[in-house]
C-alpha cells in the first residue's frame, strides 16, 4: 500500500531533550516536507526536501533541522525543543515537483513540557 | 506574501443538503490548488487538485473550482451525508520553483443525520 509513516504517533517529552521524529514513503518520491499545524495558525511548512541531499527552509525552521540521505526517509529532528514546539507534525511527499498532488502521513502530536 | 482565507470557519448542515466550501487567495500567480480533508486527529487526505489551467475538477459527489484571476475556488459537496464530517483545507502552490504549500484555516463541517 502506497503510503507515508511517521513514528511515533505521540511524544510527551522535556525541554532541551534532543528526539527525531521519522518519516518514510514507500512511492519513490523525490519530494517530501514537513509542517506543523498549530490551533488559529493553520498548517505551515517548517522544512522540505526536493530530492537526496537536498533540502532547503520553510515557512517556520527555526529550531529543527532535517537530512535526506536516502530518497524514502525524511527524519525531523529537534535539538533541543522547547515548549513552543509542542504541536501536530505531519510528513508529506509527492512525486516530482509542483505539479503532482502531495500525500500526508497520519500525524505526530508532539508535547514539550 | 500569499494568504488563504476559508469562509466559514465552520458549517452545520441537515444530511442531504448540497453545500459549497469557499476558499480565496491573495496571489493570483499560483500553479495549482489542493483541496484536503481532516478527520480529528488524523492526517490530510487529498480530495481535489486543479492545476492552474484547469477551471474545475470533479469526484464523485465533489467538484472543485478554480477562478484564478479572482483567486477563488469552492468545493461542492452534493448530498451531504455524516460521513463528510471533516475538516475542509484548501492550499495553494505559488507559481515558482518552489514547492511550499500555502494553507486555508479550514472550514470545520458537521452533516448531522
């Protein structure tokens, strides 16, 4: 089944505690990104990648950094979060560039005490 | 910088009823325009995507519209059912290399039996 995962699902975790938060697709595409979708702020897009070893900035980067070392796996990684990083990270890729539509993946709920 | 707006924020509607979603945009230069749907706590599910040539795109009982030199789409939902209680997002892609998602607050619906 054609599909982005993302793990964990959940995360309650303290401040300054480095995690990473995983993503894979299984559709060979060259394209992925992640945003976070916060309450009032809508979903917005913190990092993404247009294919291996290249990635470039969203909307809101600060405080994460990303790496594509391999097309399928897009990690998230947050050095030392802070409470204003708790939110719902979602994955996403598309096959190519603008014009292909983009499949989401399920979700991560991150809590940053 | 592009901004999306969705009215309502929020549709209560008696099942079987048709309803249109609105969502408009403030840059006209978009390359397409991606209508998804939420479920609490899940992730996006691609519904729609118009590029910006087309002027709608229709499945099933939904229809999307693209009016880009007004920067307007609507979503028709025919015959409404419980089911479609969602969370309506509609984003758009801008007109350039890059590949950055600008999203809508969503319309939040509620079909009731």
């Amino acid at each position: 089944e054609a599909q982005v995962t993302q793990n964990p699902r959940y995360l309650i975790t303290v401040t300054g505690k480095k995690l990473t938060v995983t993503c894979s697709q299984n559709m060979n595409h060259e394209y992925m990104s992640w945003y976070r979708q916060d309450p009032g702020l809508g979903l917005r897009q913190i990092y993404y990648s247009m294919n291996v070893e290249v990635t470039d900035k969203g909307d809101v980067p600060e405080g994460y950094k990303v790496s594509r070392k391999e097309k399928r796996n897009f990690p998230l990684i947050l050095e030392s979060p802070s409470p204003n990083q708790t939110s719902l990270y979602f994955c996403a890729s598309s096959f190519g560039r603008a014009i292909n539509e983009q499949y989401f993946g399920p979700g991560t709920r991150l809590t940053v005490t | 910088k592009q901004e999306v707006t969705q009215i309502p924020a929020a549709l209560s509607v008696p099942e079987g009823e048709n309803l249109v979603l609105n969502c408009s945009f403030t840059d006209s230069a978009i390359y397409n325009l991606q209508w998804f749907r939420q479920d609490p706590g899940k992730g996006l599910t691609s519904l729609l995507l118009i590029q910006s040539s087309q002027r709608e795109q229709t499945s099933g009982r939904l229809n999307a519209s693209l009016d880009k030199s007004s920067g307007r789409s609507t979503l028709y939902i025919a015959a409404s059912q419980p089911g479609d209680s969602a969370t309506y997002l509609c984003a758009v892609r801008p007109d350039n290399a890059g590949n950055m998602l600008t999203f809508g607050g969503g319309t939040r619906l509620m079909v009731k039996p």
